[in-house]
C-alpha cells in the first residue's frame, strides 16, 4: 500500500509540472496571438504552440485520471485490509471458544485429577495428537 501511495504522490507531482508547462505555453501562445500589427497570421510558431498546449492538456487529463485510478485502487485495498482484520479476530476468537471448550470437555470428562499442559506449546501438541512425532528434548 505504501508503493502505491508513493507512485500516487509521483504522478501528483507530475501532474504539477505539467501545470506549470502548460500555463507557460498558454501565456506564450496568448501573448503571441494578440501581436500588434500586420503580424495576425498563423505562422509555424503558433501552430506549434497551440499543438503544444493541446498536447499538454491531454497529458494533464491522462495524469488525473491515473491519480484518480490510484486513488480508488487504495481505497480499495484498504477496505479490503480493514475486511481481512475483522476475519482475523473472528478466526481467533473462534479458535479461543475452541480451546476453552476442549479444557471444560476435559475436565468434565477426566475430572480434576487430570492435569493440564504447563505451556501453550505442549497444550497444542497434545491436541494436534504430535507426541509421538516430536523427538524428546
């Protein structure tokens, strides 16, 4: 998610340069346009300026519309995180009614003489049935 927050903020950043591109092109083709004089035609200078500001809006149109695809595709992986939390702490929630239901199963079962496991790990062996796989320490 941090990959696409920074690619996020490098085409925000590009999208500024291209701003300020396109805002000197618009002021030189502005200024060229309104030339005092005999000089009102179309020369290649100001046909390339105006391709060139045609050029640099689309860009600009491509940048936003790349952000604002970055932008929901975040949006999108984090709600899908905050999903995969919350069936998270329902998988361990459910898996701790387990293990407290198997302890009262063996107590009412075995009844207080049988002892439990000292650690979680030797808890889980027992229950996973490993002891005779696990070499002794």
């Amino acid at each position: 998610m941090s990959k696409l927050m920074k690619e996020t903020e490098d085409l925000q950043k590009a999208l500024d340069n291209k701003t300020d591109a396109l805002k000197l092109a618009e002021t030189r083709l502005e200024n060229r346009m309104f030339r005092p004089g005999p000089e009102l035609v179309e020369d290649e200078g100001q046909i390339s300026l105006k391709d060139e500001v045609l050029h640099l809006r689309q860009t600009r149109q491509d940048l936003a519309d790349k952000i604002a695809s970055a932008k929901g595709t975040y949006n999108t992986l984090e709600n899908l995180l905050v999903c995969l939390d919350a069936d998270l702490a329902n998988k361990e929630h459910a898996l701790m009614t387990d293990l407290r239901c198997v302890d009262v199963r063996k107590k009412l079962k075995g009844g207080a003489a049988q002892a439990s496991p000292a650690t979680q790990t030797d808890r889980n062996i027992q229950l996973t049935r490993m002891e005779e796989e696990i070499p002794p320490s």
